[in-house]
C-alpha cells in the first residue's frame, strides 16, 4: 500500500512535536510515515524526534551537494544514522554517490541496517532537470543490494517527465521485490505525486500545510486525500485532466473530483501544466495515451491548447459535432473506449453557456429562438456562445472593442439559424435586447471596479427582470457588471454558472453519468470562498 510521506524539519525554532502532532493528524485514517530531516540536527534532537513518532520514520541528513541543508562531515552523518538505526527508525535515506564513494558509510549502514530492522532507501536527487542518463542512474540505485527502497528524484522539464516517472515506478515494481520511488519536482511533474498511488509507488510526499515543503511541487495531504481522491485511487483508476499553462488554479479539479465521489465513479481528475505550443500539446496528449496502466478517460482543454486540440481532433480521426467544428475550437477530448466507441471531441463552453443562459429563463435551449441578444466581446468565449445562439435561432448582436472582429465573427455565423449582426462597442448604451452577454476580461481579477457597460434603466429599452445579464467573468463571481444590473432589476447569471455547467456537459460525456450539478455548485462556491 502506497504511503503519504510527511517532511518534518528538525532544527532549531521549530516545534518538531507539534510539526510532527501536525502531520499525524493529516495523516489519521490513512497509511502514512514521516521523513524526519535532520540536515542540521543533533543526534540529541533526532532521537527526541523518532521517539515522539508514533508513525514510522525515515531519517534523512541531506547534503548541500544533494540539494539539502547538511554541512555535517561523513563521520558526522554515520553517527546520526547509526544512532537512527539503534533507536528503530524504520527507514534511512542515504545518498547514491555518498554509497558510492564512501567506504566507510557502506560499512557503517550495509548490514547495520539490516541487524536493526531498519531499511536503507538510496536516493538519487536532480533539481536542475532531467538527467540524461536518467535510466542508468537507476541501474546504479539497484545495483546497491543492501538497499530495500529506490528513490530517484528530478526536476520536471515537462509534463512528460512526470509521466515517465510514473511509468518508472510501474516499471520497477516486480524487478526484484524493491522498489522504486520516481517523482518528477515541479509544477509539471505533479502527477508523478498525485498519482502515485494509482502506480503502486512505495510512498510519496505530502506537507502537512503549505510552506513546508522539502521539495518542489509536493502537494498537501490534504489536496492529495480531498482534492485529489488518494483513499479511492486504485490500479484501474480512470484519469482525467485539465491541459492548460498555467494551470496550477483551475477549479475542474475540485468540481470534477467532488462530482465522481458523489456518483461514485472509479476515476480521478489531475492538473496537467503543459506550455504553450502545439508540439508541447502533442507530446503531452500521446505521452498520456501511451503510458501503460494510465487509463486516460478524457482532457478539459484551457488557454493556450484549445486550437491544438482540435488539430489533434482532427489529425486522429475524432467524432467531432458541426458546433464544435465550425467554431474551431475544442475544449474537450474524450477517448470512450471503455463505452464503445474512439475519440469524441466538443466544445463544452457552447453547451455550458447556453444552459446557464436558458437556466436563468427558466426554459429549454428551443426557447432561445427569437430572442434578441447582445454578446460583449468576439474572442473565444464570444464565438463559441454567439454559435450557440445563431444555431438555436436567436438573433445576436456583437459588440467589440474592435468592429472588425466583431463584423468577422457576424459573417461566419450570421444565417445559420438566428441572424447576427455586429455594432460598434460605443452603441452599447443604446442595445435594445433581452440579454446581455459580457464575453470580454472587463471585470475580472484585479480589475474588479470596472464594468463592461452601465445597465440601461430609462427609455424604451430600460431593464427589468424579464432582462438576462450574464457576465462570463467568474472571478470574482459577483462582478461589478452583474452588481449594477441586479440594482437594476436584471436577472443576473455569473459566470461561475457558466463554469458549473460546462464542466457538467464533460462530466456526462466523461463518466456518461448525469452531473451532479448542485455538488459542483457547492464545491466551487466552497473554493471560490477560500481564495
Ligand atoms: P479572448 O479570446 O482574449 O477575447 C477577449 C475579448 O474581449 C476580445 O473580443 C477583446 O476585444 C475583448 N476585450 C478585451 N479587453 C477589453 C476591454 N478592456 N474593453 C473592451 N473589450 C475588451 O478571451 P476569451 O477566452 O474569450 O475570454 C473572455 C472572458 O470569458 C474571460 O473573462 C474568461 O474568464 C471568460 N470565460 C469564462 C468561461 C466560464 O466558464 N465562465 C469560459 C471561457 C471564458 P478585441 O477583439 O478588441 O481585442
């Protein structure tokens, strides 16, 4: 069973009792150990620290060549460990060119080691890339026959490096009964942590709280065991995503993993920071599709991937709805294997926006035909919902900052069903309609005291509650648009519901289950408030 590592410093001004009380409470309920990293403890203050723990330890020292704290000379690094092994640490970590050069620690820890109960982890750290004879180095942690645990650890590069490192850990699992802790630091590499567990890693790492890491990129216990579904993650565990840079902020995580616990769903859903560039998409989709045991379910797709997703729908052949293909851009990828059938892609903002729309009306999409609507903005966003809207029969009218745009994105919709025209932003004090749509950044975090428009509240086309303002801005939720058209007497929609509901659409085509949309409401409320 794969355990939750906790770092705990011991050092001078900090309360290693209560860090470890700490880390022993994250860890209630699941199998879980600390590393006590004694890089520059007494011997005094180590043995204080095992004796306290009541989970099992691991006694790190590690050097300032190895990327830790420790000055201590070899001798002064044996005593610490031999000290470690008498006292019953279940585990010590030492370094793999420390093995290798030094006799006098292979003699002191080799069958000490063994005599005590205690297992030696030899581990491999390379925080400035990836190494180029990465698979060698493992060759050499394995050739240490005294070692019971591998560790090879390296700054991502990419999110190929994490998924390299997990397919490493899945590798090495049945060489020869010891195995292999691969992680991948960084951002890029979070799922070599995350998903750990699904791989069958020994242990990785986790921090009882934010600021104490060991280590780049180790996620709490917390995210790990809530956000991330450790305790249901299994063998088989499907995975999903979201391939965006930067991508460290998303709430698809939070609303999607809540919603697979809620219907019960054997599937976990992973950050996935990608850089910008199609070639960059490309390696990190076939990476993940080709790693054996990964299970890959489907991709949320965000800025900058989404025109590379719908190459890469293309270029494989995916089902893709004549939406989706017309606005060019997709922001889902589902591979349906396991429910018959190859690669579906789709744009979930187009649904999501909608529904949202329609929601606030309280009517089905059909009821959208006829209506009069404005839609702020002709970017992304703009497009996708001004498609929507001309397929199910509304007439639009675009405003943006730059006619031209908004004359272009007119011409390729205008006729489908609905009639779209575009008008100059200046006119929007003058817009007769029955919705206002905001598909521009005004409004958004930190610009928060600007508004997109002022609401109309005098003339012919003053606003009332039969008039719909949706602001797709959702950070923050209640933007100042939405603030003055509720004073107004409008019937606001906020873009967290646009949010809610597209994720809901990739939900469905994820699990092929109904979403739990109220569940994803509450969730994002939840984080929205503790941002
Ligand atoms: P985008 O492709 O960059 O387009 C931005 C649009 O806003 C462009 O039309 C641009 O006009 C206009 N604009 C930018 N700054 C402006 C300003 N100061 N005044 C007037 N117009 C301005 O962005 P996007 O991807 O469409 O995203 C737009 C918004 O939608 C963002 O706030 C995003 O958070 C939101 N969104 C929400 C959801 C959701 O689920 N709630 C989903 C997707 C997007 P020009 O053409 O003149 O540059």
């Amino acid at each position: 069973m794969t355990k939750i590592c906790v770092p705990v410093f011991v050092k001078g001004g900090v309360d290693v009792e209560e860090a470890i009380a700490r880390a022993e409470e994250a860890l209630e309920g699941v199998e879980g150990m600390v590393e006590l990293r004694c890089d520059t403890a007494s011997v005094k203050g180590m043995l204080g620290a095992i004796d306290v723990a009541r989970v099992p330890v691991i006694v790190t020292v590690r050097p300032t060549w190895e990327g830790g704290f420790s000055q201590k000379s070899d001798a002064e690094r044996i005593g610490l460990w031999e000290a470690a092994m008498e006292a019953g640490a279940e585990y010590v970590d030492v370094e793999l060119e420390a093995w290798e050069k030094s006799g006098a620690i292979r003699e002191a820890i080799g069958d000490a080691a063994e005599k005590n109960g205690t297992r030696l982890i030899v581990s491999n750290h390379c925080f400035g890339g990836r190494p180029k004879d990465l698979a060698e180095r493992v060759g050499r942690l394995r050739a240490v026959r005294e070692a019971r645990v591998l560790k090879m650890a390296w700054k991502a590069e990419s999110l190929v490096d994490a998924i390299d490192a997990l397919r490493m850990v899945a590798e090495n699992r049945n060489v020869d009964g010891r195995p292999l802790v691969a992680l991948a630091m960084g951002e890029e590499g979070l799922i070599s942590r995350v998903l750990a567990k699904k791989f069958g890693a020994p242990f990785t790492f986790g921090v009882a709280e934010r600021g104490k890491e060991s280590a780049p990129g180790q996620p709490t216990v917390a995210e790990l065991r809530e956000r991330f579904r450790w305790e249901a993650q299994g063998e088989r565990t499907g995975v999903c995503g979201v391939v965006g840079w930067p991508v460290g902020h998303s709430l698809s995580p939070d609303i999607h993993n809540a919603g697979f616990a809620a219907v019960g769903a054997d599937a976990v859903y992973v950050p996935l920071a990608v850089r910008p560039g199609a070639e960059a998409f490309t390696g990190a989709v076939e990476a993940l599709r080709g790693c054996g045991g990964m299970n890959l379910r489907g991709l949320s797709v965000t800025i900058p991937h989404k025109e590379s997703a719908m190459a890469y729908a293309e270029k494989h052949g995916a089902e893709v709805d004549a939406l989706s293909r017309h606005i060019g851009v997709v922001n889902t990828l589902v591979w349906r294997g396991e429910r018959g059938g190859g690669l579906k892609a789709l744009n979930s903002d187009l649904g999501g926006a909608l529904d949202a729309l329609v929601g606030a009306w309280g009517g089905t999409r059909e009821s959208l035909r006829g209506k009069r609507v404005a839609v702020l903005g002709a970017g992304g966003a703009g497009r996708a919902i001004v498609a929507g809207l001309a397929a199910a029969g509304a007439t639009v009218v675009v405003y943006n900052r730059t006619l031209e745009k908004g004359q272009a994105l007119a011409e390729a919709f205008g006729g489908t069903e609905g009639k779209v025209v575009a008008a100059a932003w200046e006119k929007l004090g003058q817009s007769c309609c029955e919705a206002y749509i905001n598909c521009t950044p005004v409004g958004m975090h930190p610009h928060v005291n600007e508004t997109p428009m002022e609401p109309i509240t005098s003339g012919p086309c003053a606003w009332g509650a039969g008039t719909v303002v949706f602001d797709t801005v959702y950070n923050p939720a209640m933007t100042k648009f939405l603030k003055l058209s509720r004073q107004a007497g409008a019937t606001i929609v906020p873009g967290t519901e646009m949010f809610v509901r597209q994720a809901a659409v990739q939900f469905e085509e994820f699990t092929g289950k109904a979403a739990p949309v109220e569940a994803f409401r509450r969730v994002m409320g939840a984080v929205m408030k503790g941002r």
